[in-house]
C-alpha cells in the first residue's frame, strides 16, 4: 500500500515570482553579487544549462524521472501537467550543490498560479523538484527523489527525515504582478534550509499525497460542500492526466468549478443553463494543450457569475449582448489569436521600416489568413469577395497613421458580403508606427451607402482625400497632435480626423473605432468638443 508522503517546509528557502517579466538576451550570461555572506546567482543560456546539466531539454525532466527516484511510471505521469519555460533559467550555488531554476505553467490551471521547476545537482547526484508559491510560502508538490508531496501543518504523528533542499525562486518586491514586474537585478534574495518529510518505509514504495486536477491541487476538490460540478463533462481524478484535448478540457472544466466559492458554486449547480454557457465561453478561448497566454479569461468567468449572482433578473442575452458580442470584445479576441498576433506583430515590425510597400492579411470565413498582393502603387490588394471577414495592413511612415478613407470604404465592400443579421462580424485594421487600429459596423443594412462603380469610388475617395489634407494641415500646427507641425501623427489628432471622416460620410454612429496595443483593446469614444477617450474593454 502506497504511503502518503509528507512534506513540510522547515526553512523557506528563498522565492521568486517571474521569468518572463526579467527576460534579457538568453545566450548573454550576467552575474549578480548580492550582500556580502550571500552566494552568488546568475542568469544563464539553454546552451549552458543543457551543457552543465547534460539535460537536452525540459522533457528530460520526464524522461527521467523514474532513473532519479526508482519510482513507478504514475509519478512520472503527474508531471504531464506542467509546462516549463527552458528560455530563462537562473542558476545558484550553495555548499556545493547547484540549483537552476525555471518557471513551470500548469496546463490545468489560470498562469497566474506560479510555480518553479528547481533543478539540483550535488556532485553525481541529480534531483528535481516542483514548487508552488502562494504569497510568500513556497509549496512543493513533486520531488523526483520522494514522489507527489502534499505540505501538512502538524507532522506530530509521522516520523520525519530531514534532508537538504536547496531552491532558488523568484520574486517581484514591486508589489506588482510576476508580468509587469521589469527590475530584475531587485527580484532576487535567496537562501538555503532543510525540509522534512515523511521517511519511514523503503525506497520507491512512497508517493500519492498528491491528486490529480479536482483533488487538493487545484482548488479543493469541493471542500465536502457535497456540491456536484454542473459542467456536464466527466472526470475522473484517478487517471493519470494527459495532455489529450477532451482530457484538459474536462480537466479545466472541473478545476474552474472547484476553484469557486461555496456560494458561487450554490448559484452554478441552480443556474447550470447559464453557468454552462460561461463555462463553454471560458474553455473556447484557452489553448486546448497550453497554458492560457494570460488569465484574462479566467478572471472574465468569474467576473460574469458574480454579476448573474449580485442580478438575478440579467439573462444569458444580455450579459452576450453587453459583455461578449461587442466591437471592442470581438477585437479583443481576434487580436489575442496566437496566428493574428503573430502577424500584428510582423506588421508592427514592417511599419517601422523605410519600404514604401504596404503589407498585410485577409482573414476568411473559414478563419484561413491570405497574405495581400502588393499593386503598382506600393498598396494591397486583397480581392474582397463573398468568403471575406476582415483585413489588416500596414502604414508606411509618412503616410496616414489610421485607416484612411480608400480603407474604409473597402472596409464597407467587406460589410455587404456578411449575412444580413453578421455584419458586425467584418473588420478592417490597420498598423503604423502612430498605432493599431481596427474598425467594426455597428449599424444596419439600411445604414450602408448605396455602393458605387469604381469610377464613382475612385472619385468619391480623391474628394474624401483632398478633404482630409485641409483639415490635416490646420490641426498639425497644434503640438497636442504633431510633432512636426507637419503632419498629424499623435494618437488623439489620428482619432479626431477619423471621427470627422465618419460623419463627411455619414458613418458616425455606424462605425466603432477600436485601438489596440500589446493584446489590449479599447474603444475609442468621440467627446462632444470633438476630443477623444480610450474605454479599455
């Protein structure tokens, strides 16, 4: 019979919130000396740490996981949950013993859960641990050596060993979140201390304190409220996780319930209807094998049943209508796409170079990315047809630094080709070194200009253009808009132009202006004085 095993943290070792927020050159090797009687860390390369530590990778730490510890396969199994991030590792070493340290994602949960995969090295002998940290306590949860390890607050009744642990984790004293966190060389204090864990019985025949998503590990598995989940998918704590789609989605869908309180987890099991359709809102928009990018998500469900909870009267539709199927909110997703993202970004890059050819992408229905055709004039082409969605191109410096009016009126050619009852589906967006901006309808059928011959569109955008420069001329001798004088190329005299370009062509009111930067979004609203004010989604 497997023994729990029991580990407890005598000595907090040190801690450390982030890697990705203290990122630098990976292959550049620095070195920090804290206060005198410390040890010395550093930030090391991949190349460095597999050479040190002949590791290939982080599936190493799988891979051998059964040679360090003797243990059967299932303690291997438990760490198919984990991502680890191998492009930033800080190394340290006390008595001897070298430790390198890498941030580790759980696939199951929110990546505002941290946790740290802690390498260590003493001599020949090589281990691995995976530690928790929960505001300043450091929670190891799997140990190569001892198996799944849960922590316990009175080890009276267990015969404990000791044994040396040396652990270097990460902080942020900014008191700011692990990704906003930028001061490296201040995140760092580390020492080194001893844990105590459950030792009696032999060798490899430990393991199993821990459990799988829906257990201890990821909210509580109840709490022996004797709620049941509502979510309607199936889990089953004992079998080993897998990184298989159906398995993590069932897998989050029972770690969200769990994670609630016991009031809001009453309010699911008697509202499953809707409880369900923020459920499914919430599982679409996470990577099926990866960490979610952020917890946006998460923190958007939660968000959404305390509203239904604190207004018993809201329906699904509204709250849709409201908070999900808005202008603002399509953007926000859209640009937080892993495929659009990587094309803003290679747009972002293309804007800021001295070609005169424009660049870009057409989104089809079937969500399938067509790069646009360069014409004569250095201007895309993108064939606008009935399968079209949306466009985004880039602004060239020294042109227009938002969608200028040939790009709205092929964002217009865009709309009609849309079911009648999705036309707020379409969208068109551009990237310039002044910003990103996207553009939806928000009007009707009726609300559409009548369309024109291409002779008539090419007049109607020559007038539209030749408008735009007058007013562009007068508002660039106010520093609040230019820093040239020249042209208007801050973000607020951009906005003030296309609002003024909206009503020339009686689009006011029908077209909602969206700014996006580093994966956040937000409206743009016209003041009556004809100034504008971001309203982040």
């Amino acid at each position: 019979m497997k023994k729990n095993l029991i580990l407890r943290l005598m000595l907090m070792t040190a801690f450390v919130l982030s890697f990705h927020s203290c990122r630098t050159d990976l292959e550049a090797i620095t070195e920090h000396k804290t206060e005198p009687g410390e040890h010395i860390h550093q930030k090391i390369s991949t190349a460095t740490f597999q050479k040190e530590t002949f590791l290939s990778g982080v599936n190493e730490f799988k891979r051998s996981a059964n040679s360090l510890s003797g243990k059967s396969g299932s303690n291997s199994d438990y760490l198919k949950r984990f991502f680890i991030d191998e492009t930033s590792i800080y190394k340290m070493d006390v008595n001897n013993i070298q430790t390198y340290a890498l941030r580790a994602y759980n696939i199951f949960e929110s990546p505002e859960v941290v946790y740290n995969l802690v390498y260590r090295k003493n001599g020949n002998d090589a281990a691995f641990s995976i530690v928790e940290i929960i505001d300043n306590e450091l929670i190891p949860v799997y140990d190569s050596q001892k198996g799944i390890v849960t922590k316990i607050d009175n080890p009276s009744t267990a015969r404990i060993c000791t044994d040396f642990y040396s652990v270097e984790i990460w902080n942020c004293k900014e008191n700011v979140s692990w990704d906003q966190c930028d001061k490296c060389a201040q995140c760092l204090f580390t020492s080194s201390g001893y844990t105590s864990y459950e030792c009696g019985g032999g060798g490899g025949n430990t393991g199993g304190g821990g459990s799988f998503p829906g257990g201890g590990d990821t909210g509580g598995g109840g709490g022996g409220t004797g709620l049941y989940d509502p979510g309607g998918y199936t889990f089953d704590p004992n079998i080993p996780p897998s990184i298989e789609p159906s398995y993590v989605r069932a897998a989050r869908a029972n770690s969200f319930f769990y994670s609630l309180t016991d009031q809001a987890k009453s309010w699911a099991v008697e509202h499953s209807d809707i409880y369900c359709s923020i459920l499914e809102y919430y599982l679409d928009h996470i990577p099926p094998s990866s960490p979610p990018p952020n917890s946006y998500y998460w923190d958007f469900a939660n968000f959404a049943i305390q509203l239904f909870m604190e207004n018993p009267a809201l329906t699904w539709e509204q709250f849709y209508n409201q908070f999900i199927n808005t202008p603002c909110q399509k953007t926000k997703n859209l640009v937080n796409k892993p495929e659009i993202k990587n094309k803003l970004n290679s747009l972002k890059a293309h804007s800021n170079t001295n070609t005169k050819d424009e660049d870009g992408f057409q989104e089809l229905k079937s969500g399938t990315l067509v790069q646009g055709n360069v014409n004569g004039n250095n201007l895309l082409e993108f064939g606008i047809g009935q399968n079209s969605l949306g466009t985004v191109h880039s602004h060239q410096p020294g042109t227009i630094g938002i969608l200028a009016p040939q790009d709205i009126m092929t964002f217009l050619h865009i709309v009609r080709v849309q079911d009648t009852n999705a036309l707020g589906n379409a969208y068109s967006g551009t990237v310039s070194s002044n910003g990103t901006y996207f553009i939806n309808f928000t009007g009707t059928a009726s609300d559409l200009p009548p369309a024109m011959t291409d002779a008539q569109e090419a007049a109607y955008v020559a007038d539209l253009v030749k408008t735009y420069k007058e007013w562009e001329d007068l508002l660039s001798e106010d520093s609040r808009y230019s820093t040239n004088y020249l042209k208007v190329n801050k973000p607020q005299g951009l906005e003030i132009l296309f609002f003024k370009l909206l009503k020339k062509m009686n689009l006011n009111d029908k077209i909602q202006l969206i700014k996006e930067e580093n994966g956040n979004t937000s409206s743009i609203k016209e003041n009556t004085n004809g100034t504008t004010t971001p309203n982040p989604c």
